[in-house]
C-alpha cells in the first residue's frame, strides 16, 4: 500500500496565514514557479517551528518573507488539506503592519486586493476557506 495514500502515516505540516489588512484591502502572495504550488496565490506565512506559538511563527515568517513587522490579531480559519508532500494544517489570522512595507523575497509577486476581488485569484487549497471567510463577512 502507497504510504501516502494512507492519511495516518502522511506528514502533518503546521503552517500560519496572514491575512494583512490596509485601506480595506487584503494582502495576497503569489507563490514562485520554482516553489510548490506553483504561481497559486496565498496568504503570506509559513511552517510554525519547534516551541514557537501561531502568533510568533507568523510574525517571524512576515519578517523573514516580507521584511515587515506585524501585530497578529484575530484567529480567522483553520483548515486541512492533503497535498501529494502531505497534510497542510494552515491557522490564518488577521495581521496589521506596524512597520515597514512589504517586499518581494520570495514570491513572485504580491498585491492588495479589495475582499469583492479575492475570488478572482487562483488560490492554493488550503486558502480558499479562509477567503470564502472573508468574503462572506465583508459581503
């Protein structure tokens, strides 16, 4: 039997999500062509490490992935999702800067876009619930 298909012995990966908010519009990442889930959109973040909390790793991630700082607000979504690399469990959470502007260091691109728009990018899959979430509450 093919491990991966069995979802006891798949890796379990802890990701946070930043949902950055400015002006009414929320922040998108577009995932590079070398990364995987190629040129998927998503919202920037990243594996929490060892003895990290949520809130920490995604602070760290911000900084480290957008040379920005971050105040982490309140916990949005978290979902589950299979991948053929294994099971992203990804806690997103509404982020504001505090300071510096976001920059690209790893994405191909990222752009603010206005929660009506969210529905137009290809996001990766563990994303869109927390974009339905959105959506539904600004509608």
């Amino acid at each position: 039997m093919n491990d991966n298909l069995n979802p006891a012995s798949r890796k379990r990966i802890n990701v946070v999500g930043a949902i950055l908010e400015r002006d009414g519009l929320i922040l998108a990442a577009q995932r590079s062509s070398t990364m995987s889930l190629p040129n998927m959109w998503e919202f920037p973040g990243g594996k929490i490490e060892a003895g990290e909390t949520a809130e920490q790793a995604l602070r760290r991630e911000l900084a480290e992935e957008l040379n920005c700082l971050a105040e982490v607000g309140v916990h949005v979504e978290t979902t589950e999702h299979d991948y053929e690399f294994g099971t992203v469990i990804l806690s997103t959470y509404y982020c504001r800067l505090v300071e510096g502007e976001p920059e690209l260091t790893e994405h191909s691109a990222i752009e603010w876009i206005s929660p009506a728009e969210l529905m137009n990018y290809d996001w990766a899959p563990a994303d869109i619930p927390a974009v339905h979430k959105i959506v539904r509450d600004r509608a």
